[in-house]
C-alpha cells in the first residue's frame, strides 16, 4: 500500500470512530487496529494525535462541503430550492443513521473548542465556508428576487446554519427528525414570508 492511501487510510477510519464515538474517547491504538497499521506506524503519518485530528477535521470537510456544493451549485432548480434539496439530504442522512450521530463538525465543536485551540480554529474555518456557502446561494436567491434586496445575507447565512446545527443537537438528544423539521418549517416559513 502507497503512503498516501495508507495515510488516507488511517484518517477513513479515525474518521468513522470519532463520529461515533467522539474525538478524545478513541485511542491511537484504537484507530491503527481499525486500520490494520502497525502501532509505531502512526507517527510516520502524523505528529501527534491533534496533527491526526486535524487530518480528520479536514476529511470531514470535504465531505460536507461535497453535500452542500453538490445541492447549492446546481444550477437547474432556483436558489431557495436547492436549500430546501440540502436539508432534505441531510434528514435523510440522519435518518438513516437513527438520528444518534448527528454532523460530525459539529460534534467536534462541541467536544474541542474549548480544549483545542489549534483545533477550534480549524473547526471555525470550516463552519465559516459553509455559511459562506449559504451566503452565495441567498445572495444568488436575491439577485432573482425570491428573497428582498435588502435582507442582509450574512446574517441570514448565519442564522441558518445555527439554526441547523442546534437543530441536529437536539434531535440526537431526543433521537426524532422533529427538531431537525421544526427548524426547516421556520426557516422556509422565514424566507417565504420576508418577500
């Protein structure tokens, strides 16, 4: 096996752990296992366990990015449609995994920005372009006049996207899609009524 597919390796599966168990509950050890890598090998990939966690971060990234690139760049249903298409893609994500994993950004969040500041800044970096990829989208919505010229799309990104990570939060405590509908019932409802 090539270094970088071994490399990639070991992030696929530390990556599938800590969402489901979180970042400091899985061991080095752990991860290696699930990986069938040696257990000094890990340090011929990675400094140490946050260079790892960085890794992760990054992985987990691309693919949420992917999700809501590949929803809010297309380009054949209007803006405010392709939001919509992004949330239902995501509810039945969570859906499927019985509504218990939640978004695995947010996970670490929760779990590392008051431990890890390497890690917390990493972590809002990646929350920033998602929201900004929401800002791009109403920002494109208001240029087709679906949404009012004079709604601040910054502010209305942000809104969103807290909106849906407190959303996810609380359907993993109560472990139903009804807060993650309530949130997308309120906000299509918001964007529908400020025209």
């Amino acid at each position: 096996m090539a270094r970088n597919d071994t490399r990639e390796k070991i992030i696929i599966k530390g990556a599938e752990l800590i969402y489901a168990q979180g970042f400091n509950a899985t061991g080095l050890q752990q991860i290696l296992q699930a990986a069938g890598i040696p257990k000094g090998s890990f340090y011929f990939y990675f400094k140490n366990k946050e260079d790892f966690g960085a890794a992760v971060i990054d992985y987990f990234n691309a693919m949420i990015s992917g999700i809501f690139t590949r929803h809010l760049n297309d380009s054949k249903m209007p803006p405010l449609k392709r939001l919509e298409k992004l949330f239902e893609t995501f509810e039945s994500i969570f859906q499927k995994s019985g509504y218990t994993l939640g978004c695995p950004i947010g996970n670490l969040s929760l779990e590392l920005a008051d431990t890890n500041e390497r890690l917390r800044i990493k972590l809002e970096s990646v929350i920033e372009k998602l929201i900004a990829h929401i800002e791009s989208c109403l920002k494109e919505a208001q240029r087709g006049k679906s949404i009012p010229a004079g709604l601040n799309t910054a502010d209305t990104a942000h809104f969103i996207f807290h909106g849906f990570e407190g959303a996810v939060l609380n359907m993993k405590v109560v472990k139903s899609v009804e807060p993650f509908r309530v949130f997308r019932n309120c906000m299509f409802g918001y964007l529908d009524n400020i025209k």
